[in-house]
C-alpha cells in the first residue's frame, strides 16, 4: 500500500488572514482553557473532564459570551 502526502500552500488576502487569525485564536483560547481545567481537576480529584463535560460547558459558555 502506497501512502502519499499533499502539501499545499495558501495565499489568503488580507481579509482572509483576519479571520484565520480570529479562528486560531478562538481554538488556542478553547484548547488552553480545558487543558487548565483538566489539569486542575487531576490534581484536586485524581479524575479528568470527558469530552462530553467539555461539548456541554463550551457550550454554555459560548451562550453566556452571546456567540451562538
């Protein structure tokens, strides 16, 4: 079996780098945020978040913050 790899190479203008900016930035804030909150529980508890726990407070923190 023949296993191949693609690279490709984007050239966004400058509204398009904005908004990949924007989006990076929202999923580094989320990723750092549940890794804070599991490293936190593993220590206080000896127990971690499940990805539903997760889905469920990203969730109501996307309500309170008014991005849904």
């Amino acid at each position: 079996m023949i296993q191949r790899a693609y690279k490709f190479r984007i050239y966004p203008d400058s509204e398009q780098e904005i908004a990949l900016s924007k989006q990076f930035g929202h999923t580094r804030f989320v990723y750092n945020r549940y890794l804070n909150m599991r490293k936190e529980m593993h220590f206080q508890n000896h127990t971690t978040l499940t990805r539903f726990d997760c889905q469920s407070d990203l969730a109501k923190l996307k309500k309170a913050e008014g991005f849904e």
